[in-house]
C-alpha cells in the first residue's frame, strides 16, 4: 500500500489553494512554519485562517509581503533552496518545480533560461507557495500525485508585463500534453505557480484514481470567482494497492464482415505472444443483415502500436476504433500443485478479505490427461483437491 493524492481541480489550481488544501489535509501549521523558516528569506509573513465559499468551508493560506516585490534570476532562488537546510527531496522537488517554471517563461519572451526575471513567481510568495507544497507532500508521506484535467477561463490578467490574455501564455507552455477543459468564465482559473506545481508534482493527469479514501482538504483561492461557484481546490489521499499488471489499458476493437474465421486460432496466439492481455471474438450481426465478428483485444500502453499493426496485418480490417480505459485486478501468483500424474502450474489470487483462491492452468491439466491416457476431468479434480489441501480458506 502506499499514499496517493488527487489534485481535484475543479476551479483550477493555484500555489496558496494547494498550500492551504494540504493544511486542511492534516499539515500540521507549525510543521510548515518550521520548515519555511530554513529559508534565509525576509519581508514575508504567513496568514492561515478558515473561510466558507458557497457554504464550504477551506483553509486560505496567504503570504503578506513586507517589501515591495523583487525580480530573481533562477540562479538566485536555486542558490536560495539549495543553501537551505531542507530536506534533500524537498529540495530537489522544489528546484524541478521552478526550472518547468523557467523553461516555460524562456519560451514566452524568446530568452533562454538563465536570463529571465522572475517577476511574480519571484516574489517571496511564490517562492513559500512552492517550497510549501512541497514540504506539505513529503511531510504527508505523498509517494504518487494525480491531478485532474484542468479548467482554462478566457479574459485578461495584469502582470509585470502589463495585460496578458488568458490563459496566461506561461500556463500554455506549462501544460503541454496536458489534459484542459474550457471554463465560460473571463477570470484567471490556473495560475502559473499552480501549472507548474501541478505538471512538476503530478504523475499523470486524468480521472480519480482507485483508491482507499483516508482524509480530504479544501484550499481557497484569494479571490471569488464572478458566477458565483467556490474557489476552492480539493485534495483527495488515499491508499492504493500496488499490483505488476498496467491499470490503464487500451482497448482496441474492428467489426470483420469477410474474413475466414478459421484464422482464429493462429491470430489469437499471435497476439498474444505480442503482449495482449486479453482478447475474444464475438458473432454480432452487422449491416446489409450480414453475420460477422467483433474482435476486441486489450493491451498496455507500451504493446499497444505493435497489435494494432498485427491485427491491420493478419484480418481483413480497414480500420480499428481504440480508447482508454482503466481496471482494477488482484494481485496473483504463479504457484504449482502436486497431482498423482506430475506438477500443475495454478494461479493463486489474493481476494480483498485477504483470502485466496487456486486456479489450476487448463493447459497443464490437458498435457498431462494426454501423456496419461486419463479424462481431463480427473486431472482437473485432483489439481483441485491439491488447492484445497494448500488453501485451506
């Protein structure tokens, strides 16, 4: 089991919501203070407090400067991380978060990376937002952070290079290959902090991953939004349960109306040995009353291009329709049973209860009834009574 957080961005993200959601998660105040304080920075002070937007309440953690704000170069803020006496992951992850945030700046304003200014992710609140998240995560224990596609409103935000369409040009760099939905809303949802924290932090973008919910935060945004809806982002932690098998899987399918399906047989075990997961052949009816096939397979992401040639190359297809999709399995391992006519390899699955269950290999059973000259059956009965003799739950 290890912990997994869901970054639910359903009104965007920004530095201060993710600080305040992981305070309201259970990062202890204090904890974080501690940390901050490592960092030889001044002019800067927290505020913490409770707040209700549209009957929910959040935790709105904001950073008050003392001073007016100051440009850095990234040398700088990496001279001031490093320099520090946080831990060496906080630091690491810190440092990743603020090269995106260059890289994606030097893009914009046609610079390379060591002679942008940061003006806003400069300032001192940007700087405790991130290092902040950061500490929040690995305090929590975070080893997995997945966010959820993001909204981007339309309209104009005023920065230190005067009035910038939205989403800001940073935030586009930012989230390239980046799962966005659009929001009717002329008012900055995702800021360049937050689209750098949540493409720096997060493993993937995409649905609520499985999981077993332990705790729950809200973070608010500074300012409320104009429709009226919450300013908030949610943080989901849980546990998941690791397994070897890939939990999102692509599955490919084509309809076949003149193909052999005396072919069957060698196509199936050819995808397999390809690394298919799964596949079957269903009868359906199809247009002009003809009868044919669905062929349906489902793959990993990494044997997926290679099956889908083998099926173009060894069918009659013309074309094949394919998504994503996730799954749930149990864990299982490969295990042999004793039987009076030699070894039968089985599976044995781990159940939810912590139980588990045999299941003797069709394959074994079948090789040794013929080198026995026996009925299948009594191979697979004795296979059986084997299982239940090794498990007795």
């Amino acid at each position: 089991m290890r912990n997994i957080c869901y970054l639910d961005c359903f009104s965007g993200i920004s530095g201060n919501m993710l600080l305040g959601a992981l305070l309201d998660a259970g990062l202890p105040e204090e904890l974080l203070r501690a940390e901050l304080a490592k960092l030889d920075l001044d002019g800067w002070r927290l505020e913490c407090k409770q707040t209700v937007q549209a009957g929910l309440r959040a935790t709105l953690a904001q950073v008050h400067l003392s001073k007016s704000t100051k440009c850095r170069h990234l040398a700088e803020i990496e001279a001031l991380i490093e320099d520090s006496a946080l831990a060496a992951a906080v630091k690491e992850r810190a440092l990743a978060v603020f090269q995106r945030l260059a890289e994606a700046e030097a893009r914009v304003h046609g610079s390379s990376v060591d002679e942008v200014h940061f003006h806003e992710v400069g300032a001192a609140d940007a700087i405790i937002d991130i290092v902040g998240a950061v500490v929040g995560l690995h305090h929590l224990g975070i080893s997995e952070t997945v966010c959820s596609p993001l909204p981007l409103a339309s309209g104009w935000v005023r920065c230190a290079h005067g009035e910038l369409p939205l989403p800001a040009p940073a935030v586009c760099e930012l989230l390239k290959n980046v799962p966005v939905r659009g929001e009717l809303l002329a008012q900055e949802l995702v800021t360049p902090t937050g689209a750098a924290l949540a493409v720096g932090l997060s493993s993937s973008f995409g649905p609520l991953p499985p999981m077993i919910l332990s705790r729950s935060g809200c973070g608010a945004g500074t300012r409320r939004r104009r429709d009226g809806r919450p300013n908030l982002l949610r943080l989901l932690i849980g546990q998941r349960q690791e397994v070897e098998e890939a939990q999102l899987v692509e599955v490919i399918e084509t309809c076949l109306d003149d193909w052999n399906p005396e072919f069957w047989p060698h196509v199936s075990a050819k995808m397999m040995a390809a690394g298919a997961l799964d596949l079957s052949l269903s009868p359906v009816q199809m247009k002009k009353g003809r009868p044919g096939f669905l062929l349906r397979l489902i793959a990993d992401p990494a044997h997926a291009a290679r099956l889908k040639e083998l099926l173009l190359t060894e069918t009659s297809a013309i074309g094949l329709r394919f998504h994503s999709e996730r799954r749930m399995t149990l864990p299982r391992t490969a295990v042999e049973l004793a039987t009076p006519w030699g070894a039968v390899r089985a599976k044995q699955v781990e159940l939810p209860d912590g139980c588990c269950r045999l299941k003797p290999e069709y394959e074994d059973c079948a090789r040794l009834a013929r080198e026995h000259g026996i009925p299948l059956q009594q191979v697979h009965a004795a296979a059986q009574a084997a299982a239940a003799l090794s498990n007795p739950s």
